[in-house]
C-alpha cells in the first residue's frame, strides 16, 4: 500500500509536483501515467525515500519509506535499469544488494532464475542489453520480496517476448496481494497491463481511476457523416450535448454526442439521404494525449502556434 | 537464518563486495602496491649510486628514500576512495544503494571501513617489503638502517596508515562533491597545489604554516626524524592529518544524510 497525502516536490524554483493525494492499493496493479516531464520519476523516488518532499508525505505500507528496518523487504524498485556498475556482473550487483539486509544467497540465484537471467548472472552487466538490464533491474527490485513494487517504465525497450513476460509477471505479483505501481508515458502499455490508473500531467493529478472507467469517459466516439444536405443536417442534429463540426477535406460532418444509428434514424426521418455514416473509435493514445492536452511540458509548436 | 533487516556490519560486508568486484578499485589497489615498491628500489638504487658526503651524511634518511613511493601511492589511494563512491553516482546505482539503506551513513562508514582496511592489508606488506628491498640496496653503501632501530617500525607501518587516510579524504571528497573529475581534482589540491601556493609565503611563515597542511602533517609519522622546523612530531602531524579526513568525513555525512540521493 502506498498512501500520498497533499505532495509536493520542488527543486529550486521548477515545481515537479504539486499538491498530489493519492493511494496505490495492493491486489492489483496501478498504472502510472503521464506525460515525459510530468513528475512520475520524482514521485517514485520520494516513494523509494531517495528524494525527501517539499511538503506533504508519502507512507510505504504504512511508514515512511525511510523509516523501515529492511526496506528492500518492503518496497522494491527499478527507476533505471542502466544504474548498475558497468564492470560489475550482475550476480555480484544482487548478492551486494542482499548483503545489505541479510537476505540468502540462495534468495539472489532464485531472482535470477526468475529473471531468465541464469546464463548471463556472470558477465559483467555494463554488457548487457536493455531488455536483459530491464530484467536485472527487476530481479533486483523482487530481491527482498517486498509487498510493494515500484517499477519506472518497465515495459520501455522490451521486446515482444519481454512485454509479455513483464505482464504476466505483473499480473502475477497483483495475485499474490502486492501492491504495484507501474508508469509509463504510453496508455496503450497501461491499458493491457493495470487495472487502476492515476493519471498525472505538470505535477497534478489529472485522473485516479480505473482503467476501464478512463477508457469509456476519455474516448467519447464521433461519428462521421456525408448526406445529400449536410447543412440541414447539421441544424437538426446540434443540442447543448451534441457538437457538429466540418470535417476538412470533403465536408463531411463530424459529430459527437450521438450513436451513428439516432443520426442515421434523424436523417431518414427528414428525408435527408445518407451517403456515409461511420464511427470513429478515439484511441487510447488519442484519449491520452486530449486529458492532458494542457499538461504536456514539451510540445512540438506547430507553425499555426508561431503565429 | 536471523531477521531481515539492515545493520551496519551487513551493508560493510555488501561495500566489500562491492570493493572486490569493481575492476578499477582493484587496479588502484594494484598500481598502489607498484608505486609503492618500484619507486621506492628505484630511489633506493639511485641514491646508492650517489652516496651522500660530509654533511650530507647526518641528514640523510635511509628510512624515507625507501619508502619514496609512498607519495606517489597516495594518489592511487586518494583516487580509489573518490571512485567508490562517485562510481555509484555517475552510473545511477547510489539510488539503488540509499534505496536499500535508507539510512544512508552505513553506506558511507561501510565504504570507508573497507577502503582503509584493504588499503592497509595491501600496501603495509608493500611497505615492509620495499624497506627490506631499500635497506638492502642501501647497505651496500653502510648507509641502511634495521627494523629495530628507533621510529623505523614506526615510520613503516605510519606509511599504510597515511595512506588509508589518504583514501578517506579520497572518499569524503568524492561524497562531497558526487563527481569523479571534481573529487579527484580537489584531492590534488589539498595533497599538492596549497603546498605549492603556501610555499610563496615569505620564509618563516611557509615553514610554519607548511607543517599543518594535510601532506605534511601526515607524511611526518612516515619519517624516522622529521626535521622540527618545517615538520609537526610523527604522531601529532598524523593526529592533524585525521582531524581533516574527520572534519571532511563529517561535511560528506550531512552532505549525504540530508535532501535528495
């Protein structure tokens, strides 16, 4: 379980989150999402208890994160999995991890059996693929088998059979009744793999939410509409609910806030005929990217901006 | 098996792994001990080839022209203790640490212990070797002193202890200022450029300000007879020396007690 009360985080005079109130359940696995910039890195450091709040607090099953006995027991992490020492392989990185809090060797080789990292254990990890130090950072964040996981962008350079593994891994830990927490900038990522979601864009929680809930809310269809009189049409179908607008190109209508079969109904009653009448499904990404429209750091100015 | 969780003696234990799987610790462990003994037969050879004459002879020192190499290993210790802890900071892996021990100054004291023990371990043989190597050497001159004379033992085994200290400030620098080039350059600082600059002040003033610089006073338990006026006594430089490792040590603890990792 974590708990995130009121938190806020600045560094000098760039605030990297601000007023933030949420709690990450154990059971099942939360989504973190936002945009590159948004404050997902910060907030997992203050919850690993590397970075120390402006104000605010963060509780770790139901301490602050450095006020555990054995963290590693408690909360594992991965923030980045290239912090590791290039020379060093990554069965000395994990037995010195362990060392720390007095966990088995025996605990390091069963880590590294569940990583599939059991043929490379002995070189030296500065060597290794992306895909294979995203598994040693998870081996390492699984070490002390604690009942919290915090992963940043796990599924981020992985391969096909990677992102499965990593879901079906996921999916597994949730099972056990541990809590995790996993972000990533990319809703498509999180759709298949959480079931909750806080959203997050400049520092502020934009959504806390389950995943299935975001979808139906943030994705609202429009329908796309070509008839014999569009004009007409249009007056007919626009209410305080319903937005009709030109889409570019060929005229065709496009409308919101109606299901394409009551438009197909309306323009029989007024006689109007109906050359094209199809639903437009609004991605996730698309979904995405209008919730926090206004919360993206970098955004690429396009020339109509300029002016 | 006993409870999980973290105590000093545990993340000591994680530094010495660590210490002993990290390549570049080895190598300055390595080329310590090299300086050590090559430099120290080399200075060794070269001053029996030119034996000292009439005054020369009372001042000469066999004891300190073997043990040469002390002052060039002082550098592979001093970098040994910047890398141990600005490694983790330039590669990311601090955060894993400091996540594990949370606490945090184990890990510092942890690192300090195995970096002055596998100092010591590695260049006190160094140091009683080259002495052997030295005098022998020397003796062919009747310029060599034995093991049992006053201050030698004294002078040979101060010469690891410097240089465990020496890694400490290494260490403490390094934490200090979290950066490989930054530590290392305020380490040859300390140990050579305010010796040169304090050399400018006028006479008198050089000397004794000179004897309480970190080089000088710790170099003086390296020596059988420091020469009074421009040396603190052996133990008192060597207490001098560890009052500025302390005093650095205790700014690199706040340092990484305090905000973020």
């Amino acid at each position: 379980m974590i708990e995130i009360h009121e938190l806020t985080k600045r560094y000098g005079p760039t605030t990297a989150v601000s007023d933030l109130t949420f709690t990450v359940r154990p059971g099942t696995v939360t989504g973190f999402l936002g945009p590159n910039g948004a404050g997902k890195s910060t907030t997992m450091r203050m919850i690993l208890g590397l970075d120390e709040p402006t104000s605010g607090s963060v509780t770790v099953n139901g301490r602050p994160p450095r006020a555990h006995a054995a963290p590693l027991h408690e909360v594992g992490g991965m923030l980045d999995p290239r912090a590791v020492h290039p020379s060093r392989s990554a069965y000395h990185h994990l037995l010195a991890l362990a060392q720390t809090t007095g966990l088995r060797r025996s605990r390091v080789e069963e880590v590294i059996d569940a990583a599939g990292l059991h043929d490379v254990a002995g070189r030296p990890a500065g060597t290794f693929s992306l895909g294979m130090a995203q598994r040693l950072g998870i081996a390492a964040a699984l070490l002390g088998d604690p009942a919290t996981v915090v992963l940043d962008e796990p599924v981020n350079g992985l391969d096909v059979e990677g992102i499965r593994w990593m879901r079906g891994l996921l999916g597994e830990l949730a099972a056990q009744g541990k809590t995790v927490f996993v972000s990533s900038h990319l809703m498509s990522e999180i759709a298949q793999t959480a079931t909750h979601l806080i959203v997050i864009g400049k520092g502020r929680l934009i959504a806390d939410t389950s995943v299935a809930e975001f979808i139906a809310s943030a994705a609202p269809a429009s329908v796309r509409v070509r008839s014999s009189d569009q004009a007409a049409l249009a007056v007919m179908l626009r209410s305080p609910d319903v937005t009709v607008t030109a889409a570019a190109g060929d005229g065709a209508l496009l409308v919101s806030g109606l299901p394409a079969e009551r438009i197909g109904a309306i323009a029989a009653e007024a006689g109007i005929a109906v050359a094209e009448l199809s639903t437009l499904e609004t991605s996730l990404e698309d979904a995405f990217v209008d919730l926090t429209r206004d919360a993206v750091e970098y955004r690429a100015v396009t020339a109509k901006e300029e002016k | 098996m006993s409870t999980l969780r973290v105590t000093q003696a545990r993340v000591t234990r994680s530094e010495w792994t660590k210490l002993r799987t990290q390549p570049g610790a080895l190598w300055s462990l390595l080329s310590a001990v090299i300086l050590i003994v090559a430099f120290g037969i080399l200075y060794s050879l070269l001053r029996a080839a030119r034996p000292p004459h009439g005054a020369a002879v009372a001042s000469f020192d066999p004891v300190s022209v073997s043990l040469a190499g002390v002052q060039l290993a002082q550098i592979a210790a001093g970098v040994l203790g910047v890398l141990l802890i600005t490694s983790e900071y330039a590669s990311g892996l601090i955060r894993t640490t400091l996540a594990a021990v949370p606490r945090r100054l184990p890990t510092l004291w942890g690192k300090a212990a195995v970096l002055a023990a596998s100092v010591v371990a590695v260049s006190g043989p160094a140091a009683f070797a080259v002495f052997l190597a030295g005098q022998s050497i020397l003796g062919r001159q009747h310029l060599s002193v034995s093991l049992g004379d006053p201050g030698v033992v004294r002078a040979v085994i101060g010469s690891a202890l410097y240089l465990a200290v020496a890694g400490l400030l290494g260490l403490a620098l390094g934490t200090l200022l979290r950066s490989t080039a930054g530590g290392i350059s305020a380490l040859f600082g300390l140990l050579f450029a305010i010796p040169i600059v304090v050399g400018f002040l006028p006479g008198g003033l050089a000397d004794e300000i000179g004897k309480y610089l970190p080089g000088a006073a710790g170099l003086a338990v390296t020596s059988v007879h420091p020469d009074p006026a421009t040396s603190l006594a052996p133990w008192t430089g060597f207490g001098v020396f560890c009052a500025y490792a302390a005093v650095l040590l205790g700014l690199a603890a706040v340092r990484m007690r305090r905000g973020d990792a």
